[in-house]
C-alpha cells in the first residue's frame, strides 16, 4: 500500500465534499491531527475507520485502498488485486511472527539450558571431592575445571593437582 497515494486520495476526496480536515475529524470522532497524518501519510486509518470514512467521502473502499479514483470497468480487478495484496501482506506478516516464535523460544531454550548446567557444575564443585586414579590424592576442582573436562556421568578426565597427570577421576561424596 503506497502511503502517499492513500494520503492524495484521502485529501482530494475530502476537498471535493468540501470538508476541512476539522469537519471530517468530528464526523469519524477523531482529531484533526490525525486526519492531517493520513493525509501526510505519516499514518493509515485504523480498519475500523475504514467503511466510515469511504462512506463519508462517497468513494469506495478499493479506491481508497488504491489510493486512485477507479472507473467501473477497472473495479473488478482492481477489487482481485487489492484483495490479492492484503492476502499478501497477510502471509508476510504471519512469516514474521513465526520467525520471532522461532527466535524467542530457541533463546529462551539456550538461555535455561546454559543456566542450568551453570548451576549444575557450581553444585557439584562444592558438593564432594574428586579422587585421582594414578596417585589418590583427593582434591575440590575449580568450576574451570569442571566446566572443560571430558565427562560421562560423574566421572571427569582431568589432571591431578597433586602428580600432574591426567587420568578419569571419579566423583565421590563422603569423606
């Protein structure tokens, strides 16, 4: 829909009635700010303004959705291509909402699971010990650690603070 060709039609179509922009403001009981942004094109009648203001005006709805005055030859297609435009714009629009869906839900997913396996691994830094498997020494990792290791289950292959070899040391929680 082209705002400026709205905005003409709006405007000559209110002048040839002879209304000021006052006038056909108190009849739809808006502003006449807002009659001057649709004919700026600065803004389009809300839908339920619509029928009200063609009815006022003495022009059809398709000529105001064209923005051009329609010869009755021509008003058949222009009525199929001003409903093929709005079907149109229609399946942008739910395209959009779609890929927003897509957006939000696939954030808000990756955000819940990054903050639980924050809160997972915080957890089992403080709760428990890890013991090394080539010298037994027992040992409290740091988060890093935790957070970088290979893993299956509650066993982790890291290195041992105290012999400096790597090996799979298991979780154990008591002492």
């Amino acid at each position: 829909m082209d705002n400026d060709r709205f905005a003409r039609t709006i405007k000559n179509a209110r002048l040839k009635k002879g209304y000021t922009q006052s006038q056909l403001a108190d009849l739809l009981n808006v502003s006449n700010k807002t009659i001057s942004k649709w004919e700026t094109g600065k803004g389009l009648p809300d839908p339920m303004y619509m029928l009200e203001l063609c009815q006022i005006l003495d022009i059809s709805v398709n000529e105001l959705l064209t923005g051009e005055f329609i010869e009755e030859r021509n008003y058949q297609q222009k009525a199929e291509d001003n409903l093929l435009m709005m079907a149109s714009q229609e399946v942008k629009q739910t395209k959009k909402m779609f890929f927003y869906e897509n957006v939000i839900g696939i954030g808000s997913t990756s955000i819940f699971l990054i903050i639980g396996v924050s809160i997972a691994l915080k957890i089992e830094t403080e709760e428990g010990y890890y013991e090394c498997q080539k010298c037994h020494h027992k040992y409290i990792p740091s988060y890093q650690q935790v957070y970088f290791a290979m893993h299956y289950g509650r066993t982790r292959y890291m290195k041992c603070p105290h012999c400096q070899k790597r090996s799979w040391q298991k979780k154990i929680y008591s002492k």
